[in-house]
C-alpha cells in the first residue's frame, strides 16, 4: 500500500511540474501590453510574478507528502488548496509593471503624393537631429534643434492641409538641402580637432546663418496658415452679417476687430 502511494506520488509529482513548466512559459513571461497613449506611445508591460507558483508547487508536494492521494475528494481538496494559495499569494504579489516609450508610429495620409514628400520630411528631420546629437557647440545645437522643430511641423501641415503641397514641395526641395548641407558642414568642421582662422571663421558664419534661417522657417511655416486664416476672415464676415441683419449688434459694430 505504502508503495503504491509513493508511486502515486511520484507520478503527479512529475505531472506536476510539467504543468508549472507550461504555465511559467505561458503566464509568467507573457506580458500584458497596453498602449496608453497615443501620443506619447508609452507601453504599460506587466510581468507576473512567480512566487504565487511556487505556492502552488509547494502546496502539492506538501499535500502529496502529508496527505493520502487516492481518492477523488482528494485531488478535489487539493486542487481547492492549490488555488487558494495562488489567489492569496496573487494578492500579496502581484508583479510590476514597467512602462517603455516606443517610437511613434508616422502618420500618412493615404495620398501616395503627400505620403512620398512626408517620408521625404522624415528623412530629413532624421538626419537634422543625428547632427545636432553629435554637435559640439551648445548655440549650434540649440538652433538646430529649432529647426528640426519647425521642419517636423511644417511637413505635419500636409496632414491637415494637402493644399500646401506645393509650398512643402518647393521647400523640401530647395530650402532643407541647403540647410542641411550648412549643418553638415559645421559638423565636420566641429569634428576635426583642428583650430585657425578658416575653420573658426566659418563656423561663426554658420552659427549666424542659422539665426537667419531659423527666422525664415518661422516664417515659412506662418505662411502656410494663410488660406486658413482667409477662411476664418470669411465666416466671422458671415457671422457679422447675420448678427447686424437679426439686430443682435449694431451697424458700426465690427466683430472681427479690424476697424
């Protein structure tokens, strides 16, 4: 009898641990993800922890040693054991959670056009930040951090306006590769160790450029506003007329504030 309870043991001793081995590869480390934000794109990842499977591993064995395992109600009384030391151990357990910022995904418009020039953008943009990463003059980093700034909105414009697509066009064509190339420049000269008048000189040149350009940017981008900003005019317009013809204002009265 004693044998046959000690080969009993033995076997649901070795299932157990098969099954704890399947639900380690598959609760424990699989993660919870949830996306919290679409903006900031921060990943919640939550990691279980372990421990409450190890109770239930050292409810078995303790079970299985102290208690006889032939009959039904056992493995019933067992089983029951076995989840309640999970669910406690759940609670005074319960993991940790870790939160990871993942790259935001770019938008498209679903214009094959647009879409084209907005990876163009990207590109840019990409390459305008690596050189201000690697840059060694505080100034020059500043600027061109501005820069990258004011490109990643005006190219983000063709998202809420296509109509701007050929300002952006004329602008990624013409404009950024300049600008770039300017970057690119004061980097290397930056990078090469090396001092005398034509190498100082020319980052001075640069460093002043980048104020002019960042100047035109701003404006560039502003100009980009004007149809909107037509539009706008045009409905407070209406919204003047029909408050004047319903006597809800006076004649002289000039909502949009131009005088």
């Amino acid at each position: 009898m004693r044998d046959r309870h000690y080969t009993i043991f033995i076997a649901y001793t070795q299932g157990l641990w098969h099954i704890l081995y399947w639900v380690c590869i598959n609760v424990c480390y699989k993660y919870t993800i949830n996306v919290t934000g679409q903006r900031n794109k921060v990943i919640e990842i939550k990691k279980k922890s372990i421990i409450p499977i190890y109770g239930v591993a050292a409810t078995w064995v303790f079970y299985c040693v102290l208690f006889p395992l032939y009959k039904t109600w056992h493995f019933i009384a067992l089983a029951c054991s076995a989840v309640l030391v999970y669910t406690v151990l759940a609670m005074l357990f319960p993991g940790r959670v870790e939160f990871i910022e993942v790259e935001e995904e770019p938008e498209r418009s679903g214009d094959d056009k647009i879409d084209a020039l907005l990876e163009e953008g990207e590109k840019a943009v990409a390459v305008m930040r690596g050189l201000r990463d690697t840059m060694t003059g505080d100034s020059v980093k500043q600027k061109t951090g501005e820069l990258v700034s004011i490109t990643d909105k005006i190219f983000k414009k063709l998202l809420v306006e296509p109509g701007v697509y050929k300002q952006v066009k004329r602008f990624s064509d013409f404009f950024l590769p300049t600008t770039i190339k300017l970057l690119n420049s004061y980097d290397r000269f930056g990078q090469s160790g090396v001092s005398g008048d034509n190498i100082t000189g020319t980052i001075e040149r640069i460093d002043t450029a980048l104020d002019t350009t960042i100047d035109s940017y701003r404006k560039f981008f502003d100009s980009l506003f004007e149809n909107q900003a037509l539009d706008i005019e045009a409905d407070i317009r209406v919204l003047e007329t029909m408050l004047k013809q319903e006597g809800m204002i006076s004649s002289e009265f000039d909502i949009s504030g131009s005088g």
